[in-house]
C-alpha cells in the first residue's frame, strides 16, 4: 500500500486482473486500456502511444505520436505499474517491450515529459538510495567487478583507443572520439596546473589513461587506485609498452587506504561509486594526503536534484551507484577547509560521446551478441541510449569541481591558462 492506501504490488495487481477475466472480454480489454493509459498519464502524457498484445492502441495518435510502446503481454503492462523503471528496462531487455521509434529520441522525450504528482506517478518512480554494505570494503570490490570486469576485451569494442570510460571533451562538435578524449585528458592536466615531478594521487583509474597521460605528457609522477583487477593489469601492461612504469605505481586496492603526501588529487568518473555516506571518508583522504600548496579535481555524473538512482541502472548496471548534486560534491571538501576553485559542467560533452559510444557499440552488436547473448545486447543498449537521453534531457550532469586548500595563494589569478597553447 502507498501513503494513501492504494494497492499496489504486483500480487494485488494481477489478483484483480484475474478477478476482471470474469467479465466480458470487453471487459478485460477496457481494464486493460485504462491501466495503460494511467501508466502514460503518470509519465506525463508523454507524445508516444501505447499498443497492447491484442493489437488496441491507447495515447497519442499514430500522427502526432513520435514512437509507439509494444507490449508483449499483460504481466508486462502490470509490472510497468508495480515496477516502473526497473520492470521498464527488464521488459526491454527481455523483448517483451519495443520500441518502434528512434530509441534515443523515444527515451529523451520520455525522460523530459513533466511527470505529475499522483500515486501512481509515486508507485512507478519510487526510488531507494544505495544500500550502505555496496559500499563497505568488499561491497565496493564486488559492485566494480559486476560492471567493469566482464572482459577488457568488450570494452575495447566501443570505447576509444585509449580506452577512456569517461565524458569526452569536444573542443569543436566535429572531432572524433580519439580526439576528444586526449583533450579531455590534457583539459584535466592543465586545471590542475601540472607541471613535471608532481607526485599525483589518483582515486579510480579505469584502464589508466590518464595516470599514462599526466606521466607521458608532463613527467608526473602517478600512484593510482582501482580495485577492477582487469582493469588494474591492463594499466600496469600500458604503462610498461610505453616505457613509463616506472614513473607509475598502479595499485589494486580501495582508495580508502591512500596514504602520502601528494601535489595534486584527481578523481574522474569514481565519485559515482562512492556513495554519500562515503563522502566525509573521501575528503578525509584528500584532506590527509594533499600538501599545503596542493590542488585538486572531482569528475562526477551529477544531478541537477537529489534523488536515488534509477532502479533498472542501479539493480542492473551500476549497483551502489549515486550521481550527486552539485552541493553535495562540494560537501567532499567543506569539513576539510578544502575551497572551490572552479566548476565546469559538460553535460552536452557527454551526450555526445555516448553518442559515439553506442555507434560503435551497435557495428560491433553481433560480435557483442555472440559472446554473451541478445538480452545482453538488449541491455547494454538500453543503457547507453537512456545516458544519451538523460544528459539531453538535463536528467542528468556532467560536473568538473577543482579546489584547493582555502588559504592557498597558489591559485591563478584568470582562466587563461586553461586555453593558452603550451
């Protein structure tokens, strides 16, 4: 029951659709109907129709509706009601909902749609935070490994040559991925003003592109965190083929354990599986191993309000995962006198390279397909198409935080230094 005492689990729903085939099929057809035009009604009549196993059609006309909604069958339509979000991405992978429209546009629309205050509404986007054990000490191995240990070799298939699982920067729309993310690379290094010999703490490398760029490009010296060990060895082989191991040290364990004194702290695309309840614990460790004149950068997904993880993204992509609000970012460094220097926000540098992502990743869908399996396919596809809808549509963020301590006067005076051209 919700607050107002409206049954609405899945059991209760389907005990009544049962009690309804009694009547009529008319009957039946009519609930039917009015269940999937409460589900529209509670997105907020959203541009898109609906059409149901039996071929009936509910919402926009087939002129002025962008997409149509195919559902597969009643128990589908019923756990969009009890499920929302989570039912919406499972049906979709399973293929028991498709989506006859161009994906991406179907997904914006749905995600801008204004959705009204209801209980249904409230039933089919309840969210829940993370759970507090995702982000204990196993926790957090065991959620990274669920998502980025499933073959170096996947990712390789979509991702760019150096293999940067983070937002791109665009310095025109036009630039290819490749470049974008050698751009996004060096964009860091220079707000963070590196300069050769710099010891540099980095919490959540990825595959290492950008320890490899700071140590490659401007002689730092990088300690870097992870605990994906498919990720961790792929870095430590990298940084060996480029003759730069030394300058390197690649450690596979949990950023909680960082010790040492350090130039300058980075963080890009971590904070996400940090959680909130993590966050004074990150800005203890900023706070311990950042020298007096140091400064650093946070990279995070954000939201523009705080709110849960969509539950199909959070049960199914990133368990434990959380994309802050801006304040809440900046509450990493407010108990450590840590001040903000500057704040970037790339969201639409993001859409567009996940843009480029699922372009890739669906010329590589058979390969992909042959590995693991359709629902996999199905998946992945989903979830890369939603991210491009959701920073489109402003759901969701793209926040480059840089600081330091707040009575350093090493800061620089203007934003010059950030296009000047070495």
């Amino acid at each position: 029951m919700d607050s107002h005492g409206t049954p609405y689990d899945l059991q209760s729903l389907e005990t009544q659709t049962t009690d309804a085939r009694r009547l009529s099929k008319p009957s039946v057809r009519a609930l039917d109907r009015w269940v999937a035009r409460k589900i529209l009604a509670a997105r907020g009549h959203p541009p898109v129709s609906m059409r149901l196993w039996d071929g009936t059609e509910v919402g926009q006309g087939a002129d002025s509706a962008v997409a149509r909604l195919r559902i597969d069958d009643r128990t589908t339509l019923l756990r969009l009601v009890a499920q929302g979000d989570l039912a919406f991405g499972d049906a979709y992978s399973e293929g028991k909902l498709e989506i006859e429209g161009d994906l991406v546009s179907t997904l914006t629309t749905l995600f801008s749609a204004q959705e009204p205050d209801g209980w249904m509404t409230r039933l089919m986007t309840r969210r829940r935070p993370p759970k507090a054990r995702a982000h204990s000490l196993a926790g957090s191995r065991e959620s990274i490994h669920h998502h980025y240990d499933i073959g170096n070799d996947f990712y390789a298939l979509w991702l760019d040559a150096g293999m940067v699982y983070t937002c791109a920067y665009f310095p025109t729309p036009t630039v290819s991925l490749e470049e974008a993310q050698e751009a996004k690379l060096e964009h860091v290094c220079r707000k963070i003003r590196l300069r050769p010999g710099e010891r540099v703490l980095e919490a959540g490398c990825g595959w290492g592109s950008l320890a490899l760029h700071m140590a490659r490009r401007h002689g730092a010296r990088v300690t870097a965190f992870n605990i994906s060990r498919e990720q961790i060895g792929y870095a430590r082989d990298q940084a060996k083929r480029q003759g730069i191991g030394s300058q390197i040290d690649f450690v596979e364990d949990d950023y909680r354990n960082a010790r040492g004194s350090y130039d300058a702290f980075v963080s890009v695309g971590m904070l996400e599986h940090v959680g909130p309840g993590n966050y004074e614990t990150l800005g203890r460790v900023i706070d311990r191993c950042l020298h007096a004149d140091g400064r650093g950068l946070v990279h995070s997904i954000g939201r523009p309000q705080s709110i849960p993880m969509n539950r199909w993204i959070e049960r199914r992509i990133f368990p434990g995962s959380y994309c802050p609000t801006l304040s809440e970012m900046a509450r990493l460094l407010e108990p450590w006198n840590l001040g903000v220097l500057d704040v970037e926000n790339l969201r639409l540098h993001y859409a567009r390279t996940l843009e480029h992502w699922l372009e890739r990743f669906e010329k590589s869908a058979d390969l992909i397909r042959a590995r693991f399996d359709e629902r996999f396919v199905r998946t992945w596809r989903l979830y890369l198409a939603g991210s491009i809808a959701a920073f489109l549509s402003g759901s969701f963020q793209l926040f480059q935080m840089v600081f330091a301590r707040a009575a350093s006067r090493a800061i620089p005076w203007t934003r010059e230094y950030l296009y000047t051209q070495c």
